[in-house]
C-alpha cells in the first residue's frame, strides 16, 4: 500500500497456430489381474468387517467392489466401509 512503483506489463506475443492437432492414441491398459499375495488381503478384510457385524456375503460384496491390485489394507477396509453409506 505504501509502494508508489507503478506496474508495468511489457507486450508479448501469443502465435496461433491454423493446423488441426493431430489425435493422440490412447493405450488401453489391462486391468491387473490381483497377484497371489494380494488374495489375503481381501480375506482379512473381510473378516475384519465380520468383526465390525456385518454379515459376510455384504462383506464380501463391499470389499469385492472397492478391490484393486495394490490397495493397503487400511484404505481397502475405509473403501469397503463406505459402501455401506451409499
């Protein structure tokens, strides 16, 4: 507030360009299929969730729904929880 600098913006130049883009291909990546070392880790979750009341085939259900290769176990029972809310 105490500046009395003025602001000064110098020109510039913004170039166009007429050609169409060219379209990018898109890969399509497979879905990972769950690793052996990855399979435990639904059936903690389920179980966990049995212990949480809930019944096991809703259990199973959730967690099935909200399972991806890679997912720690806190997230996956946060996940598998929330489907419940829905």
């Amino acid at each position: 507030m105490e500046c009395s600098e003025g602001l000064v913006i110098k020109p510039f130049t913004i170039m166009v360009s007429q050609d169409e883009p060219k379209k990018q291909k898109t890969k399509k990546t497979p879905k990972p299929e769950p690793s052996s070392t990855d399979l435990p880790i639904k059936k903690q979750a389920i179980s966990m969730m049995k212990a949480y009341g809930f019944k096991q085939a809703e259990s199973k259900l959730a967690v099935e729904k909200v399972y991806y290769a890679g997912i720690e176990f806190e997230e996956l029972i946060k996940k598998a929880l929330s489907e419940f809310g829905k």
